[in-house]
C-alpha cells in the first residue's frame, strides 16, 4: 500500500525538498491553473504553459532552500511574477494583447454577413477587457489578474508585488479607472 499524498501544501514542499517527484507532480496538479491562467491572462495563451513550466521549474529547483513564511501560494505567484515581468521585458515592455483573437473564427450567415447575434457582442466586450487590461503597466495588471480573476485578497497581492497594501489600494484604484475609461463606449447604456 502506497503513502497518502500530504493534504497541504508545505509538507508536500517538504517531500518536494528531498526531490519526491510523485509530491512534485501532486503540487503541479494543485497549482497548475492558478499559474497558466495568470501567465495567460498577463502574456496571453501563446506563451503561457511554457511560462508556468519553467515556474514549475523553479519551484523544484528552490525547493531544498524554501521556508514556509507566506503562504506557498503566495509564493509561487511571486515566482510567476518575476517570470512574467521578465517575458515583458524580453519582449520590449510591448503592450500585449493575447493572440488568440486574431485565430478565432467568427460565425456567419450563409450569404457570408456577419451575425449581430450576441455571442459576438459578448466576443467583442472580452477582446476589449483584454485589451484594455493588456495596456495596463504590468503590476497594475497583475494586481487585477490577482484581484479579479484569482480572488486573492489584498494582503497577498501586497506579499506577492512586494510592496505595501496602500500601494496595492493605489494601484487598483489606478488600474480601475483606466480600464474604466477605456472600457467606457462598452459601458454605457
């Protein structure tokens, strides 16, 4: 009969530590959608599994020197963090919209027009969030992604940018209005 894996994250880091690969994969698994979906949401899909493997990577290397003083999760999206800031420099702080609109196919009727229906109404609202949120400055963006998307509360965000709560109140507030003033045309009425 084999081990339970461990409930919690630090005594898989433990295992982890000692290069148990079936506690690795475990925590790969646990963790694995928070990572793509924030790597996605800052970079855009193309990128985003190559960006949360070598996260993943990180993880396995830096295991033998972790120490539980936040929370592993809290921890693991700094290591995202500092990856996705990285590929945002690598590729010239451009402001990134993700690919993959410009792949989808749109539905037509069969004289070729366009359908108003509201699949593409709603279509066009997410490419617009998506592009507003893109041409935030990267912690305010990832602010968002954390907020919004991922639900974590303040106090973490400010753990995981490595700044205070007030600068992460501010850099909400900041990232809020502009997101609101570029969303404004889908706004109203």
């Amino acid at each position: 009969m084999t081990d339970p894996i461990p409930a919690t994250d630090e005594e898989l880091m433990r295992l982890v530590a000692s290069s148990d690969e079936k506690a690795f994969r475990s925590l790969v698994e646990r963790h694995q959608n928070l990572v793509v979906g924030t790597v996605a949401r800052m970079v855009g899909p193309t990128d985003a599994e190559d960006i949360a493997q070598q996260v993943f990577l990180n993880v396995w290397k830096s295991a033998p020197r972790w120490r539980p003083e936040a929370r592993f999760t809290t921890w693991l999206l700094t290591i995202t963090k500092r990856l996705v800031f990285n590929e945002s420099r690598r590729r010239s702080r451009a402001k990134l919209v993700p690919q993959s609109h410009e792949e989808r196919e749109m539905p037509d009727y069969p004289d070729g027009r366009q359908s108003p229906d509201r699949s593409l109404l709603d279509e066009e609202l997410n490419r617009a969030i998506e592009a507003a949120l893109a041409s935030l400055p990267e912690k305010e963006r990832l602010a968002v992604v954390l907020r919004r998307y991922e639900e974590l509360p303040y106090e973490e965000i400010a753990v995981v940018l490595g700044c205070t709560l007030p600068a992460v109140k501010s850099l909400l507030f900041r990232a809020r209005n502009s997101l609101k003033e570029k969303l404004a045309p889908y706004l109203e009425g």
